[in-house]
C-alpha cells in the first residue's frame, strides 16, 4: 500500500491515529504506513490539531503546510503536505 501520493497542491499522506494515547509519537507500520499517536482525545478536533502539530514540527513546516483532507472523524486520515516532496517526507519521518 502507498502511504504517499502526489496531488497537484502537494503530497497525499494516508495515515493511522491513536488519539488518547499516552505518548506523542509518528512511527511506522509493518505495512508501510505511519501510525501517529496524540494524547490529545478525539472530541471537538482536539486530535486532529495534535496531529496537524506534531507532523509540522516532525517536518520542520508550519501549521499551516499540513492541512487535513480526509477523516475527520475516524482513525485513518489523509494529509496534504504542502512544500515538501514525497522523498523528503520519507527522510523526515521513521
């Protein structure tokens, strides 16, 4: 499965969250994708601003180059990252 996917305003980036967890962490999945835990819960997009937050700074972008496309209200979510190629992305995350 591809994680990662160009799009004419930056690269799709599918990944897994664990909100309510007891870290803030991006790793990898056997399967290839990220899996993002926040201990943020997932109420009143609490979650979905605590993954925005983590995955700029693990980037090194501001908020505002990483926008939610998808999944607002389930587990699995597709990012777009603005200002980043698809191989720089994979040398910044696990």
């Amino acid at each position: 499965m591809t994680n990662l996917r160009l799009h004419k305003d930056g690269v799709l980036l599918t990944v897994q969250v664990r909100a309510g967890a007891r870290r803030r962490a991006i790793e990898r999945m056997e399967d290839g994708r990220w899996k993002i835990f926040v201990t943020e819960a997932p109420e009143k997009g609490k979650a979905n601003a605590a993954v925005i937050a983590l995955l700029s700074q693990r980037l090194r972008l501001a908020k505002s180059c990483v926008q939610l496309i998808s999944g607002r209200t389930t587990s699995r979510k597709q990012l777009l990252v603005k200002e980043m190629s698809a191989v720089e992305i994979r040398r910044c995350l696990p």
